[in-house]
C-alpha cells in the first residue's frame, strides 16, 4: 500500500512539474524577469496576492479579474508558490 501512495505521489509531482512549466515563464524582457503566465504580461504573484485575499479561483478567472486565464494558470501558480517557500533557507 505504501509504494502504491508513493507512486501516486510521484506522478503529481511530475504531472504538476509539467502544468508549472506548461504554463509560467519568466523572460528578462517581459516583466523585468518577474514569473508570468506564458502569452502574456500577468504576473504569477498577481494571482498568489488575490488567493491570499480570499478571492476565489472561479472569481480570479472570471470577467472581474483575468478571463484568460483557467483553473491550470492558478494550480501552476500554487504549485510555483510552493516550490518557491520549498527552496527558501530562511524565513524573515
């Protein structure tokens, strides 16, 4: 059962590795470098910034906020998020 949980984790890892460079880049010329959702000039921290708000994914990729982008664009963002604080070595 363990090696079952194990490569199931495995795989999300891999398969959410993908998503993240499916759909973020960051290009010196785009952005000063800053982390973007390929195809255009949305800043991932943008989207991290409204989820820290309480703002919901359905309202973040609706009219009101960033229509083209999808459910994936915000998972990607998470998924930065968390391999961003997974390599920091210090907390201030």
């Amino acid at each position: 059962m363990r090696l079952t949980r194990d490569v199931c984790r495995v795989k999300l890892i891999l398969m959410t590795e993908q998503t993240m460079h499916n759909y973020i880049t960051a290009d010196p010329k785009i952005c000063f470098g800053k982390p973007v959702f390929k195809g255009t000039r949305i800043a991932v921290y943008l989207v991290l910034e409204l989820l820290e708000a309480g703002v919901t994914v359905k309202e973040i990729i609706s009219a009101d906020y960033y229509p083209n982008l999808t459910m994936k664009h915000v998972q990607a963002a998470l998924h930065y998020a968390v391999r961003t604080a997974q390599n920091q070595h210090s907390f201030v």
